[in-house]
C-alpha cells in the first residue's frame, strides 16, 4: 500500500520504525522526528528506558490515533544479565521455565503507570549463552511488561541478578528488518529538503498497511460512502460480504480505508466508528 501513496498521504498517515540509541528517551526521539518532519503531533509505540536500544515505531499524523491497536502487540528483547552469584545453568534454566506463563508483576517505582499489581504474560524466556556471570537472554513478552523488573525478579531465586543491556528486536508487526537508525533518517530528510523524496518514503510504512495486519478486515458497500466518512454506525445491509466475527474491525470500501469500528447492541446498529479516515 505505502508505494501506492503520495508522499504528502504518507507523510500523514504512516509510521516509521526507528532503530533508537542508548541514551536519549522514547519521547525524545519522538519529538526529534516530529520537528525534522515538521508535523504537529507524533508518538512512539511502546515506552524504551534510555539505555535500551532497538525498535521504536514513531507514528506520524494523524497515525497516532491508531497507536492503542498498534501497541497492544507482544514484544521481543534480546539482553543481557548479570547474576550475582554462581549457579548452575540447569537451575538457572529451572528458575527461568517458572516464569514462562502468566505472572504478577508490580511496576518499578521509577515507571509512568500507577504501581500495581497486575497481570503479564511471558511468552517465552531462554537462555541463548552463558559468559561466567553474564548470560544472553530472549524473551517475548505481553505489551506492557517490565523486562528490567523481570529479570530483578527473577534473581531473587537465584541470589540477585540485574540487567545489563537490553535491546528490542520486535513490537508487534514491527521488526529489525526494515528499521532506520537516527543517522540515516537524518539523511533521508536532507535529502528530502533538497528536493528527493524517495528515501525517505521508502522509510514509511501506510498506516492502512499496519493495521490490516492487526485487525480483521471487512468490506463496505460503496453506494454509502457519503455516510461511512460522516461518522455514520453501520448496519447490516452495509456490508458487501459478510460481518465479523470479531469485536474490532477495520471497513474499507473499494480501495478506501474507511476507519475503525467496533461492535455494539443497539437495534438495528451493528457497530460504531472508533476512528474514521477522512
């Protein structure tokens, strides 16, 4: 989809994954690229400390109204830790499967969210290699889990353990296949401002791309497009094939994204607009 748009509908409408650097926050970046671009408004998805490194998807435009379907997705890090005392790799192994599965986290003390007790799933958790105390770890986690505290978590079984490096190498759909380090991105807009577009919008991917890979997709009938860009519900005779199963659906129309839409129980309405693309 992204080589069918002109760069202005990109420009509004797309997300860029960033490869970001130890040091600066997600915020930082976010902004960075909010004023190389000139646009009023972006966000990052998924908050990475300031020494963590790898993905960061920066939404752009009107983009960011689609960050809460984009970032809800697991995500990946590989790192490294450091235990403070000598234990053997199958206890270490033990300890770590124990993990595996649903647990109680409580947020760090220096974190944006209310410190609660709740819920995450750690999808998988493995050893990749062991260098005396430090150990080369994978995991894939649910969206919103502390992988600092996991791993502080983790060394009050085995004698204290605390994380070294760490480095995200997935969020969701986004990956380090296609991810721009600052200095390239730097490059791609100079040569945009001298009048080259093309790097810089091979760095973009279309919204509409994103999504469709997250929410499941419907198609509308066309003869109502008038009120589907309005803001109109839909009912039943507006779909073109069949309704979904699922509760949240993204609507096109021919080739058009519509919008986003959820399912209610009210008469003859099927579902309201959460997001429409106008």
């Amino acid at each position: 989809m992204s080589q069918n748009k002109t760069f202005q509908q990109l420009l509004n409408f797309s997300i860029i994954n960033i490869d970001k650097p130890t040091g600066p926050t997600s915020f930082t970046v976010s902004n960075f690229v909010r004023k190389e671009l000139g646009l009023s408004k972006t966000s990052h998805m998924g908050t990475l400390d300031p020494i963590v490194t790898g993905v960061l998807p920066v939404t752009l435009g009107r983009a960011c109204r689609l960050s809460k379907y984009l970032m809800g997705s697991d995500k990946e890090y590989v790192g490294i830790m450091r235990i403070h005392e000598e234990t053997s790799e199958k206890k270490l192994k033990e300890e770590i499967n124990k993990f595996v599965g649903k647990i109680i986290q409580l947020p760090p003390v220096r974190s944006s969210v209310k410190r609660a007790e709740r819920v995450r799933e750690i999808k998988s958790f493995e050893i990749l290699e062991i260098s005396g105390k430090d150990v080369l770890f994978k995991t894939t986690v649910q969206a919103g889990t502390y992988v600092r505290k996991l791993i502080h978590d983790l060394g009050e079984k085995i004698g204290g353990a605390h994380m070294l490096e760490l480095r995200r190498t997935r969020a969701g759909i986004f990956t380090e296949e296609k991810i721009f380090t600052l200095y390239e991105f730097e490059s791609a807009v100079k040569e945009f401002k001298e009048g080259r577009d093309s790097s810089l919008k091979s760095m973009l991917v279309s919204a509409e791309e994103a999504i469709c890979k997250i929410l499941p997709k419907v198609n509308l009938k066309s003869k109502n497009l008038k009120n589907y860009l309005t803001g109109k519900p839909l009912f039943v005779n507006d779909f073109l094939l069949k309704i979904p199963e699922e509760e949240t659906f993204i609507a096109f129309s021919d080739d058009l994204f519509v919008g986003v839409y959820h399912k209610v129980v009210e008469g003859e309405i099927l579902a309201r607009p959460e997001f429409i693309y106008n």
